[in-house]
C-alpha cells in the first residue's frame, strides 16, 4: 500500500510541474565557461512542432555581478531548414538606471528573459524541419571599434519558444 501510495504522489507532483509551463514548446540552455568569447556562437537546433502555428521566442541570459555593463548586444541568427537566414543585431538593457541588475533571482545570479521574435508579431515556422538558431554577444567598449574579446558574468545563454497566446 505505502509504494502505491509513493507512485501516485509522484505522478501528481509530474502532473503540477509538466503542467506550470504549458506555454513552452521548446527551452534549452547550454552554459559559458568562464567568459564568453566574442567568437563563440552558442548553437540550438531546433525542429518546430508545426509549420502554421505562431510562436514567441526568447534569449534567456544567466548573467552574475561579473558582468560590468548596463547593457547587452548580441547578434542572433536564425537558419531556416531550406537555407534562407535571418541576422539581428539587438540591445538589451540589462540592469535599472541606478546599476541594479534586471531579471529574477534572489542569489547573485539573474535570470533575464528577452524577446526575440513575437513580440510584435507573433513568428511562424513556415518551413518545416530543423532551425539553428546562433547566439553571439556584440559587445564594446565606449569609443572602441573593436568588440570585447572576452565577455565576463554571463554564466548561460539559452533559446525558448512558446505558444503565442494572440493566435
């Protein structure tokens, strides 16, 4: 009786916690040793569920109090299945006007989710297939051409889709 007991505990707990994101169609992080470097692409292969449904997709950022800058650039490219490309360059703020980080956590690690595509549009997968979608950071210096080669505090970079909730 008591293992019965355990099974249908931990079926309800898989239930409460599959069931707290049903928005999610795809969430993945991969992490970035020490400082991310200007070079280093982070890479997700993505296979939609569907090629008529619209979706929101987001950059999810990690960052600790290493991370020296008010703000964030990156390049983020998305390749279709039949080869077509989409390159953005994008600023995100990352911290309040009086130098507190954005994003949520109660240690010294945030958690910021940005927007990408949807925000405006929802975005549709009109290929079907694999995407790879590649995350770079475009940082620099004030009043320097070259990119910082090395970026310190951002500890993971991570790619999600959801359900769009307008369509």
């Amino acid at each position: 009786m008591q293992k019965s007991n355990y099974w249908v505990i931990g079926l309800v707990i898989l239930i409460i916690v599959t069931s707290c994101d049903s928005n999610r169609v795809f969430d993945e992080y991969k992490s970035v040793p020490n400082q991310w470097n200007k070079d280093n692409k982070i890479e997700f292969k993505v296979t939609p569920p569907d090629s008529i449904k619209a979706y929101n997709l987001f950059v999810n950022l990690r960052n600790t109090d290493a991370y020296k800058y008010n703000n964030l650039f990156l390049i983020v490219e998305l390749n279709y299945p039949n080869g077509k490309t989409l390159k953005d360059t994008l600023e995100y703020k990352m911290t309040h006007p009086d130098g507190t980080f954005l994003g949520t956590g109660f240690t010294d690690v945030k958690e910021n989710k940005l927007w990408y595509k949807g925000y405006e549009t929802p975005f549709v997968f009109n290929e079907s297939g694999e995407y790879t979608v590649n995350i770079q950071h475009a940082m620099r210096q004030n009043g320097n051409v070259y990119g910082i080669d090395n970026l310190e505090g951002i500890t993971d970079v991570g790619f999600r889709i959801e359900h769009s909730q307008t369509h």
